[in-house]
C-alpha cells in the first residue's frame, strides 16, 4: 500500500500531465494485455538461475577452501572484490563480443552473484559457535565433520542473506547483459520500449522484473530458514577467524600479510588475464594486455595527459561513491536497528527495501534523474540505494544472531532494549558489519559509475561511456583498472578494520 500511495503521488503530483510515470492501473492493464511478457520473462529467468547457481557454485566452493587453507581467504575475497567493482556496463560489450550472446549473459548474471555469495559464506562458516566445534573436536571429528555437521548449517543466518540478495542481483545481470544486446529477454524488451516511447511498457517491464526478484529473493529467504533451523544456542561468543601461526599477531608478521596478500592477489590476476588473452587468442584491438595498460598509463607518449584526464575523473567518482556510501549506511544501520527493535515492522519494510534491490536501476537511473537531478544528489541517491539494501539486510540479519541465552542474561540483568542492542546484540553483528561495508563499498562505486555513464556527463562513468563509442579501449581497460585498483584498495581498508575489531573483540 505505501508503494501504491507512493506511486499514485509520483504521478499526481510530482510529474502530473508529463507521462514520465505512468499511473499503477495502466502499467498494470499493459502487464496483463502483454501477457506479463512471459516469452522475454522466460528467456531473463533462464539466464539469471544459470548465472545464480555458477556464482553461487563458484562461492561457495572458494569459501570452504578459504575456511581450511585460511592463507588464501584473502586473495580470495580480493578477487570477488574486483570482479564486482568491474562497471558491468563497460565490460559486457566486451564480453559479448569474446563469448556467444547466450553465455555472456549467464556470465554477467554470474559475475553480479559471485561477491555477494561469497562474502556472506565467509562469514557464515566463520560465525559459528565455539562450543558446538569443541564438542566435534572431543568426539573425534575431523575439519569435514565440523564442515557438514556444524558450519554448514551455522551458516545459514548469515550466508542466507547473501543467497537471496544474489537472486536479484542475478536478474539484473541478466537484464543488463540483455540491455547490451540480444533478440529476446526483458532487457531487449525495455530497450525497444524505451526507444518508441512507450512509457506504460517499460514501466509494466521494469514491475515484472521487479516482482519476480521479489519472489525470488522471498522463496530463497524461507528455504534457508526451513533449512537453518533454530538459532544456535549456547552462551560461547562465535568462533573468529581460523587459527594464525605462532607471532602472527606480531606486528612485523600483521604488516607483511597485509602487504603480501593484495599483492599476490594482484599478480595472480595480472597472469590470469595475460594467460586468458593468449588463450583465446582474443583480438589486441578489443582485449587489451596488462602491458598494453600499463604503457597507456606510465610509458607511452601521452601518457601523462592520459593519467590527469583518468585522476580527474576518478576523483569525481570517488567524491559520489563515498557521500552516497556514508548516506546509506548510517540509514540502513538506524534501519536496521529500528526493525530488530520492532520486529512486527520488518514484514511490512522489507519488501519495500526489497523493491529497490529489485528495480532495473539501469532503467530506473533516468527517472531517478528527473527527480533528483543530474548533479551530485542524484548520483548520491544512486550509490545510496546500492548502499542501503545489502547493508540492512545483512546488519538485520547480524544483530539477530545472538544466541537466546544472551539476550535472556542481558534482560535477567535488566538491560532495556537498547542496552542490549548496543551490547550484546551489536557484538554478534560486528562480521555482518563489516561484511556489508565489504559488499557496499564497491557496490556504491559501482553505481556512481552507472549514474555518471547514464545522466551526468563527467567521472569515470562518462569516461568509460565516451570511450567506448568511440572504440579508445586503452581508455576503457585503463578506467576498469583503474576503478578495480581503487575498490581494492578500500576493500583492503576495511580488512585492517574488521581484524582491529576482531582482536578487540576476542580480548
């Protein structure tokens, strides 16, 4: 009811007689005439659940490897990093132009699921209790015990938000490798609705994409809770992150892992992408080299005047993607403990933050403009909402991970509400915190660079966009770098942060 009401005042009021948004009757009668466009819906919903189950797949998997060679969960999450904060606009071009059209959908839908995923199962096989690991270790048990007959399980809660925000996220992918091109799916459909001028269709387009995210995301949320069970019990806090080598809290030891771990994630991706591009002999005019790169930035003739155009750009960007990401986390951090307070309002609120998870936003992104403006506030507004709704989910779903028997203590000691929250509650939503700031972050570059790419005319967006109608792909790879280079870089700042809390924590 309050997105109807919203709506219908969208309509009335704010852009009366101006068909920019349409009324809730007649995109619902365009929906229902179209036959909910079930042949296009067919096509998305194919490509995003193949994308869905290989991101999720891939996840996974480097999630329990990370859990027991622990040296390597760094590189790991520096690598999803990176592969999220890839502007999805830039890069599917060149996709589809590398791999069929098929694939490179499914691989945009993958690549928009992998982050997410992973983060979330990181956290979720580490959050678990410690207790319930030293009753496997008495019984014998072995790391593939504690694996399948406790974390597992234990990390459902947690790995469950990121699974069901992958569903969306899927659809997207989908959506916007279908936007880049294709015969058939919902994003062809809105781009040819866009180009007539038929604002009912792409509105009708933009609902049943947005529905069908919903009831994804619900179906997924219901099975993990069936599946999670009841929350663990036990007084023990959760267990940290596995077990270092003797002086690894050293400080010479600290300083080398943070320096040598992005390093070598770095150097693996560099021979990666040089190994792939020989491997499929992929053409130097389109794929360029890591060297090809490098000489455009630091060598060629011009690449100074490369460098000041690039760093102009993106201090621009990074100005956006950071107000946007400060905007929406403290919203989704007072959100969520809002609704951990009042647990009647999260049925009726989270289908809302749902719904924007759910929107097209590269559809959506022009009208966001008409509303807010094509300056800072609008890409603000942007980078926000890419902000806000992994955030809330997943700090809601943290701050309701205290076992029981803590709460039950806090409120023997009579604490109120808010004692607990920021007490006991906020202690077992620390992972959940910091894994939300690892998603946002480059989630909001990433829309600061979709906002600039469609509606401001300046910042790496803008640079990418010009770049790559005008086929300058030394500028375009060098902007991707560049825009993966920075995300990772704070990723990292985020890393120092979280293991300072997590040794502040275990004292």
């Amino acid at each position: 009811m309050v997105l109807l009401g919203a709506w219908q005042f969208l309509t009335s009021v704010v852009f009366p007689g101006r068909h920019v948004v349409p009324g809730p009757v007649g995109v619902v009668t365009t929906m229902i005439h179209n036959g909910f466009f079930w042949t296009n819906l067919s096509t998305t919903l194919s490509e995003a659940g193949r994308g869905w189950l290989i991101g999720n797949a891939a996840a996974l998997v480097l999630a329990i490897v990370a859990l027991f060679v622990p040296q390597v969960s760094r590189a790991f999450q520096q690598f999803g990093a990176i592969t999220y904060c890839v502007p999805t606009v830039a890069v599917g071009p060149l996709i589809l132009i590398f791999i069929s059209p098929d694939a490179a959908k499914v691989a945009i839908a993958a690549l928009s699921v992998f982050f997410v995923s992973l983060i979330a199962w990181v956290t979720g096989l580490r959050a678990t209790d410690q207790t319930a690991l030293d009753v496997v270790h008495v019984y014998g048990g072995t790391k593939l015990t504690e694996l399948f007959r406790v974390r597992l399980r234990a990390a459902l809660p947690s790995a469950g938000g990121g699974l069901a925000l992958s569903a969306p996220a899927a659809v997207l992918g989908a959506i916007i490798g279908e936007y880049l091109g294709g015969v058939s799916g919902l994003g062809v459909a809105m781009v040819s609705a866009e180009e007539s001028f038929q604002v009912n269709r792409t509105w009708a387009i933009g609902l049943v994409a947005t529905v069908v995210s919903g009831i994804a995301y619900g179906a997924i949320l219901l099975v993990v809770h069936r599946l999670g069970g009841a929350p663990q019990v036990g007084t023990a806090g959760p267990s940290g992150p596995p077990s270092t080598p003797r002086g690894a809290h050293s400080p010479l030891w600290t300083a080398a892992r943070r320096v040598t771990s992005p390093v070598v994630a770095i150097v693996a991706i560099v021979v990666a992408w040089a190994l792939a591009l020989d491997l499929f002999r992929l053409s130097p005019y389109f794929a360029k080299s890591p060297a090809a790169v490098w000489s455009y930035l630091f060598t060629a003739p011009s690449a100074a005047a490369h460098r000041s155009v690039l760093f102009a750009a993106l201090d621009t960007t990074l100005r956006d993607a950071l107000l946007g990401w400060l905007v929406g986390t403290v919203v989704a951090l007072v959100g969520a403990a809002l609704l951990v307070q009042l647990p009647r309002a999260r049925a009726g609120i989270f289908p809302i933050v749902m719904t924007l998870r759910s929107v097209p936003l590269i559809a959506m992104t022009p009208l966001i403009a008409l509303v807010f403006g094509q300056g800072v506030l609008g890409v603000t507004v942007i980078a926000a909402i890419v902000t806000f709704v992994p955030s809330i989910v997943l700090v809601t779903s943290g701050l309701q991970a205290a076992p029981p028997q803590a709460i039950e203590l806090a409120r023997a000691y009579n604490l109120s509400s808010t004692g607990t929250l920021l007490q006991v509650r906020a202690r077992y939503a620390v992972p959940s915190i910091f894994a939300a700031a690892k998603i946002a972050i480059p989630g909001s570059i990433l829309g600061a660079v979709l906002a600039e790419w469609l509606i401001t005319g300046n910042g790496v967006g803008h640079l990418m966009a010009a770049a790559l109608i005008g086929s300058n792909f030394g500028t375009l790879w060098a902007s991707a770098v560049a825009v993966s280079a920075i995300s990772l870089l704070l990723y990292e700042v985020i890393g120092s942060f979280e293991s300072a809390a997590g040794r502040r924590l275990a004292t």
